[in-house]
C-alpha cells in the first residue's frame, strides 16, 4: 500500500463510491479521508465515538511528558495538573486523529530510546592531562602548582576558555538590578547637590551610567553621561578631568562636525582651555574628510590669538583668568603648530616660523643657520639630471626627485633672492600669527630646547625630561622623529662589552637610515650636509646669544654641539664610512671650539673632547690620547667653585674609560686621588688604610649634600643636560667600592637611597632615576667576591622600567639581556606605557638577536652549510612574525585603552610607516598592505612621509595619492606634469 493514505487507490475507491451513493450528504466523502484529520470539530461520527476515546486513552498513558526542571511555585502547578485530570474527558473530545488506526503495513515509532540522550565519552583517567610549565608565549602570567587544585587541573583548552571568560568580564561592566540602580542613582544625585560635594561624586555617577539596568542605544547613554557632565561643569568650572571625559564620549558618539560644534559650545565658555583647543584641532587635523592645511592653521591662528590676549587682561570681571599660564600653553601650542608643519613638509613655513620664534623671544644679533647658501641649488640640478636621465619608471622618478628637492629646498629663500618655487618664499606676515612674545623672559630657554627637538635633534636621554616636552601631546600624537632614539649612543655602560654595545648602535643607526624622513643630518640621504652646518651653526648661535647673560647655559650650548659632533661620528663609524680625513677635520673643529678665549677654561667642553677622542679608537683599550687630555685638565684645572661639579664628573668619566679598558687599578687609584685630593701623577700603591680615608671622606660630602637635597624641590631644565654634582659624588663611592670588592656594600647604599627619595617632587624622581641606572651598572660590573645573578640583573631593570619607560638607557639593557627569552623582554617593555620609542627599541632588540644568532651559526658554516641557510631563513621568518605581532598586538587594543595612550600611538606617523615597511617585504601583499596604508591615513591624514612611503609600498595607487597630496594642500615639489616636460627634453 502507499505510504500516504491520501494517495492510495483503494481510499479513492472508497471515497468515490460514497459520493454516487450519498449524493446528498457533502461532507461524508471527505471526512472518511485521513489526511483530512478532524480537530474541534462539532459534526463527527457517532459510531466512531468509541474508537476515537479508546485511541485516545491508550495514547495519553503511553506518551509521558518532558522532563523539566521544577518551578518554585508548586502549589500552582499541582492545582494546575488537577484541573486537567478532572477535564480529560473534554480534552478527549478535542484530541487530534492520529495517522493511522492499527490496519496499516507500517507504524509510527514516538517512543523515546534513552540511548541516544547520552554520548559516550572517555572515563576520566583516560583523559591526558595538559600542564604548562612555561609562560604565555604573548606575555601572560606564569601558572603556580603550589596549590593542589592546580595539580589537578583542568585540560589546556578549558583553562583557555576560562581565562578569555575572566578578560571579557573584567572588560565589560555588569549591569545592576533596577532597584539597586534606582538607590544608588538617588544616592548619588542628593550627594551631588550638597554644599561640599566632592569631584569623585560626580565620577562615580558618570560611571553609574554604564551599569544601567534598562537597554539604552550608546546615543542615549552619550546623552545622560553629558548631561552629568554638564552638570558637574557648573560645579566644577575648567576642570581638566571633566573636560577629558567629555571629549572622549564625544568623538566615540558623534561625528566630527558635531563634535566641532558641541566644542565651540564649551570653547565660549572657557576660551583658554589647552585641552579644547587641542581637540578642537584634532577633530579637523585628523579626519580624513575634514584635514586640509588652511582650515587646521586657521584653528591655530584661533587660539594663539586667544592666548596672546589673556596677557593684557588684568582688570574688571576678566581678571580670573589672570591665573592662566599663558606662556606654557603658548608653548604647547607652538610646539603643535610646529609639528604640524613639519610633518605636512610645508618646511619652509616651518622654518620661518622658527626663526620669527627666536627673533620675538630670544636675542637674534648672531642667528644666521638658517640662511640659504646659493651652490646648495646648483648642486640639486645635477642631482636631478642624473634621475631625469636614468631611464627610471616615472613613479620612480618622482618619488627620487621629490625627495631630493626635499632636503635642498627645506631653507626658505629671502625676498632679495631670486628663486624659481614661488611656495619657498615665506614672508613674516603668512606665519606671524601661530607665534606672539612671551610674558616671561624665563621661558625663552625652554622655547630653544623646544626649537632643537623640533629639528630633530637627540639630546633627551632620561625619563623625567622626555616628560617635560611631551605630556602635552597624549592626543595629538608625539614626534615621528626616528632620529631621537639615537640620544642613546651618547652614554655608554663601560662595565659591560663594548662590542655588543657597538652592534646594538649599529642596529639603531640601520633603522633610523631607512625611517628617516629629509631633511635629516643622517648621512644616508643626499644633502645631509645642509642640514647639518644648519644644526650646528644654530648651537653655536644660541650659545652667543647667552654669552653675557648666562654663563651657564652657553655652556650648554656648546657642550650640546659637541656631543652632536660626536653622535655624528659614531653614525659614521656604523655605516662603515670612517676615514682618516673625516676624522683630521672633525678634531680640527673641535680644536678651534677650544681656542677660543671664553672656552679655554671649561672643564666640561675638555671632557667632550676626550670622550670624542675615546670613540676614535678602533681598539679602546689604546686610550693614549684621551688619557693625556683627562691627566692635563685634572692637573691644571682652575680652582673655581663653579667647576666643582665638571671637576667631578671629569674624574669619573676618565675612571669609567680605565674600567672599559680592564684598567681597574688605575681607576682606583684616580678615584682616590680625587677624594684625597692628591695628585694622580703620584703612583703610590694603594692599601687599606688609603681606600677607608677616601671612603670615608667622600661620605661625609655626600651625607652633606644628601641632607640639603631632601628639602630641595626646584628641577631647573639645565640641570637635566649639565653634570649634576650630587650623582658624580654618588658614583665616585660606589666605584670605589665595587673595584675595592665591596659590591654588597655599594649595593646596600643604593637601597637606602631609594627609600630616601621618593616620587615626592621633579628632583627627586631625577635623582631617584639616575640612582636606577647606577644600580643596573653596578650590578653589571664583574667582581670576584660577590656575583650577582642574571635573575636578579633582569628583575632590576624591569622594575626600573615600570618606572621610568622612556629612559632610553635602561631600555637599551633590557634588550641587551641576552638570556631573556623574547616574549618576557616584550611584555617588560611594553606592559606598561606602549610609546614610539619602545616599539622602536622593539624592532632593534629582534634584529639584534637575528644578528646575533647569525653570527653563532657561522662559527659552525664549513660543517653544515646547507643547514645553517634554512636556520638563517627560518631566524628571518621569526623576526619577520614577531615585529608584526607586536603592530598587530598593538593596533588592535590589546594593551591600553583607547582614550590616552593608544590615541598617542596611533596618531604617531611612524608608527604606521614602521608597520606599511615590515608588511611590505619579500613575502608581501599588496592587498594588506594597501589596507594598512589606508588605515594609517585614516588615522594621520596629514603626515607627508606617509604618502611617500605608500607611493614606495603600494605603487599602484601612486595616481590616488598624489591627488590626495594636492587636495589636502600638503607641500608637493615636484609635479607629474613638470617631470614629464623636463624628461622630454
């Protein structure tokens, strides 16, 4: 028979013999179909009846019900079953026909089989269990066995599971029960009308906001948050705290023209605001639709003039913001309005606008760096004729020459010089407007250091000064200057290798030549020397502009550019191109610094000069010449009490070059010389007796001088780059006792420092930092009777680093510790506070480590060579992977919230360009990197070296970016349209 009683010939016999017959009655012949199934219907069979009730009861006894767990409200569901008891009969009647009746062929099988509600599984004990002993490969916390219950623990896979279950609950906020939410919401809000209501009342009832019980859309919950900000604004006017929260809720709910406008709102109300001024900027200078060059210098002419005209507000009802710091706000904006310019490549208002800074704050009778020497131009268009005729691509071609009239062209031309761009004559009335006089005559020194950064100049070494030039730019991003990691070849560690230290200088110099952006005073890019006789004749500038002023800090300018003369040799002695003339012409220069008259009795400008002569030598331990320099200054040195300090530094640094060149007896004995006052002509042997005397001596200075700096909280700026005299004391005891076998003891005295300084003030956290990097040294050093333990050398250095994390020298050790695996030197350096410069350090600490496996490999080349090309391969892929899981880490919130600090990384352009680089290698795609570029421009629209390099990286889309270029009004030297005339001809 059928399957289906519907289709089946014998129903269809059936149903149309009842249709002859019973003509008259309809609805018989379709009611005796049983794909028809009669439910609640009144006109049934009575004769059926029956057969209906039978079926029915046996079906309702066969079938059981679900198994559901039990309500709380028994008493219900009992009287709920009665009620249904005592109405089966009605339910009976209401029942729906079954599919078949007991004749058919086949059946219909409902009854469950408990077997298949259950799946095998493996008993327990065959269950492998997973341990791991080691710590997350990214960075995660080592797992303790102390306890039992982690001994017996659960499989690798559920530990994983619970772990992204605890980050997600820690990263979202629960919400509260309405009833709770209600109390605590009325709490706060009659708290916040008292007369003495605190700011965090208003914080905790902003946070409030976020556990709401109801399901608000993130604008309505934007819109309460306002509201209580608003509020709390009347309360609490120019309030930085509340101003940041605003600003954040802002740019993650509206788009940026609402955001200018609720700005403009707020900027009514408090004209004078840094931080408005600052987001009110970034929100036309870092959108993409928004950013074009004379709409963002026009917010800039807004607010310099704002700032200029609260210095003549002092009477009437306007005399409250007489409290403003004008000048330091100034600053900060010039500093932003600087780097704006310089970062587009409009380098000729950049530089105008520098000099018209220094013309209305500083005395400018000597400045003459910045003026355009007329060969420079002659020596460009041979440059350009070579390109022109090379037979290159046209895009390479552009690219080439736009570089090049990029670094020739940066020095604006006067009016009584002819020049052919019309964009390089810059007159004082298109930049007058981003700069005004300062109030205080004080801030012009913190306005030239600030000049020297902004040239890309490396002189910021520790933490506590990196934060004084760049607190201010957590949203507008920090300089995108690969030049300023170099500061850290100025100061070497002599207890440790040289030769490792010159490999890690070697890796920075290889990535600053390919990150560097003209006009640079790296000697990898054509015109460098421009740049650098700029640099240079600016330090001597600013050097006369303090002669009879400030004898200190002409000193410092001089004693800046001998450092900068030699950072530039160690750059040349890593790019292989050291010869005997550079080095004839460089001593001659430094030579004639020093015969001049009001230099020839500086102790400090004798030690650069030394110190310069010591990085010379192919082998250090031929310190001939410097040891001559250091033995005629220390004996015939003038017995003024301002050389005190430069005396003692000048001992300490000879003393650590002995130690560099496995001289310690000698730095002993000049040690001791200094804290006896004797002669170090006199070579006597030292004994006990004569080390305890100098111990002693140099103690009671120190306990005299430690003494005044407890009560001491004024950091003047020159004291950050000048010898402090405190520190060279400190270092002169705890070398003699290292080199007299005493480190426990030093070691000890460090420890009771650090307790005496604290984080109290600015000098304190200076000389708490610089007894961190003393401490390093010292546990560094090799001595026979006490040795220290990697463990400890590295636990050190990363506390150190959590608290200082810009100190560029302890991020060069804790990349140098090579017994570190990888992903503990990652998590020390970027754990706490992810800046430019540690991702820069980053990148170098894994080429560092490629060179040096490399170097293993090839002790091993004429065993197994074959062997060692698929290592060297495989070490290439590891670094490969590993720089860009740190962008990837890093760009996908992975380590900081979105507010501060990843808002300071992401608007870094290089950044971005270190990214689109170590995408765009050998194993490259174009699609990802054309997505990074994209998103990288989304971010920095305004950055010209971002463009540049997406022509380099991403050549198919050169068209597409060029037009980008023009449409923002960055500055273009060089046009298509010009090149393809000049190449015709």
């Amino acid at each position: 028979m059928s399957l289906f009683p519907a289709y089946s010939l014998a129903d269809k016999d059936v149903s149309r013999d009842t249709k002859s017959e019973n003509s008259e009655e309809p609805t018989s012949s379709w009611l005796a179909n049983n794909s028809f199934p009669l439910e609640n219907d009144d006109i049934k069979n009575i004769g059926n009846m029956e057969f209906f009730e039978s079926i029915s009861s046996t079906s309702l006894e066969n079938v059981e019900e679900p198994h559901t767990k039990p309500h709380k409200k028994k008493k219900h569901k009992t009287k709920k079953k009665k009620h249904k008891e005592s109405n089966r009969t009605e339910v009976q009647l209401s029942l729906p026909t079954v599919e078949f009746n007991g004749s058919e062929e086949y059946y219909v099988d409902k009854t469950k089989v408990q077997l298949y509600l259950t799946v095998r599984t493996l008993h327990k004990p065959a269950c492998p269990r997973y341990r791991r002993s080691f710590s997350d490969i990214l960075g995660g916390t080592q797992r303790s066995y102390n306890n039992k219950k982690d001994k017996h623990g659960k499989r690798y896979y559920q530990i994983k599971l619970a772990n992204l279950r605890s980050e997600v609950s820690n990263d979202t906020i629960d919400a509260l029960d309405e009833n709770e939410y209600t109390a605590r919401l009325g709490q706060l809000n009659r708290k916040t009308l008292e007369l003495h209501c605190d700011l965090k009342i208003w914080q905790d009832l902003l946070a409030l906001q976020d556990q709401n019980p109801y399901k608000w859309s993130r604008l309505l919950l934007a819109e309460e948050k306002l509201d209580i900000i608003n509020r709390a604004l009347n309360r609490f006017p120019r309030n930085e705290q509340l101003y940041k929260h605003y600003i954040d809720i802002i740019n993650a709910t509206y788009p940026s023209f609402e955001v200018t406008k609720m700005l403009d709102r707020l900027l009514s109300k408090d004209p004078y605001s840094y931080t408005l001024w600052t987001a009110q900027i970034m929100t036309t200078q870092g959108s993409m639709a928004r950013c074009v060059v004379p709409d963002v210098l026009r917010i800039y002419e807004r607010c310099m003039s704002k700032m200029h005209h609260v210095q003549d507000m002092r009477k009437g009802a306007l005399a409250v913001v007489t409290n403003i710091d004008s000048d330091n706000i100034m600053l900060r904006l010039f500093n932003n309005c600087a780097l704006f310019l310089r970062q587009a490549g409009l380098y000729e208002q950049f530089i105008a606008l520098l000099k018209l800074a220094l013309e209305l704050n500083v005395s400018t009778d000597h400045l003459q760096a910045f003026t355009p020497v007329e060969s420079d131009q002659n020596t460009l268009i041979e440059y350009e004729e070579l390109i022109l005729q090379s037979g290159l691509p046209m895009n390479e071609i552009w690219l080439r020459i736009e570089k090049l009239r990029q670094g020739f062209s940066f020095l604006p031309c006067p009016e009584s010089a002819k020049c052919n761009d019309p964009q390089r004559i810059v007159f004082n009335e298109d930049i007058c407007h981003y700069i005004y006089p300062l109030k205080s005559r004080d801030n012009s020194f913190y306005l030239i250091l600030l000049i020297l950064r902004l040239l890309k100049v490396p002189f910021i070494q520790c933490d506590g000064m990196a934060e004084k030039f760049s607190a201010h730019l957590e949203r507008i991003g920090d300089s995108d200057a690969i030049e300023d990691i170099l500061a850290v070849c100025l100061q070497r560690n002599f207890t440790i290798s040289q030769k490792s230290q010159n490999e890690f200088q070697l890796g920075l110099y290889t990535l600053a030549k390919e990150m560097t952006v003209s006009p640079t005073f790296l000697s990898n890019t054509i015109g460098h020397e421009i740049y650098v006789r700029c640099i240079k004749q600016f330090l001597l500038d600013c050097a006369a502009s303090y002669e009879n002023i400030d004898k200190r800090k002409r000193e410092l300018f001089i004693a800046l550019w001998c450092r900068f003369e030699r950072l530039l040799l160690i750059l040349e002695r890593c790019s292989l191109k050291l010869t005997a003339d550079y080095v004839k012409a460089a001593r001659k220069r430094f030579k004639n610094l020093l015969k001049q008259l009001p230099n020839r009795n500086v102790l400090l400008l004798y030690t650069e000069f030394a110190i310069f002569e010591y990085e010379i030598l192919e082998h250090p331990k031929e310190l001939d010449v410097a040891q001559n320099i250091f033995e005629n200054v220390i004996t015939t040195h003038s017995s003024e009490e301002t050389q005190t300090s430069d005396l003692c530094y000048t001992y300490v640094t000879y003393a650590e070059m002995l130690i560099g060149c496995n001289k310690k007896d000698k730095a002993l004995e000049i040690l001791t010389a200094y804290a006896l006052d004797d002669s170090i002509r006199n070579k006597t042997v030292i004994g006990t007796g004569k080390k305890l005397a100098a111990l002693q001596k140099i103690s009671d200075k120190l306990e005299q001088h430690i003494t005044i700096e407890k009560n001491v909280e004024i950091m003047i700026l020159e004291q950050y780059l000048l010898p402090d005299y405190l520190v060279s004391l400190l270092k002169v005891r705890i070398l003699i006792h290292c080199l007299s076998g005493q480190k426990l003891e030093a070691i000890k005295y460090l420890d009771k420092l650090l307790n005496i300084f604290r984080r109290d003030n600015d000098r304190h956290i200076f000389l708490r930092e610089q007894i961190m990097e003393l401490y390093v040294v010292v546990l560094q050093m090799a001595c026979p009777n006490c040795v220290v333990p990697n463990t400890l050398v590295r636990n050190k250095v990363y506390v150190a680093l959590n608290e200082f994390p810009r100190n560029l020298f302890l991020l060069q050790h804790c990349g140098m510790l090579s017994s570190e695996p990888w992903f503990r030197t990652r998590t020390a350096i970027l754990s706490v506070q992810p800046t430019i410069l540690s991702v820069t350090f980053l990148i170098v600490l894994a080429r560092y480590r490629y060179i040096q496996t490399n170097a293993d490999m090839l002790l091993f080349a004429n065993d197994a060579t074959q062997v060692i090309e698929w290592d060297k391969r495989c070490s290439e892929l590891i670094v490969r992977n590993r720089i860009l899981h740190i962008f990837k880490s890093l760009a996908n919130d992975g380590h900081m919230p979105q507010s501060t600090l990843k808002t300071a990384l992401l608007r870094n352009s290089l950044f971005w360009r270190l990214y689109i680089r170590f995408l765009s290698d050998q194993c490259t795609d174009f699609e990802i990197s054309k997505r990074c570029l994209l998103t990288a421009l989304d971010e920095c629209p305004w950055s010209k070296a971002l463009y540049l390099d997406g022509a380099t990286f991403v050549p198919q889309e050169l068209t597409h970016l060029q037009d980008l270029i023009i449409e923002k009004q960055l500055r273009i030297y060089a046009l298509p349209e010009e090149l393809e005339i000049l190449r015709g001809n």
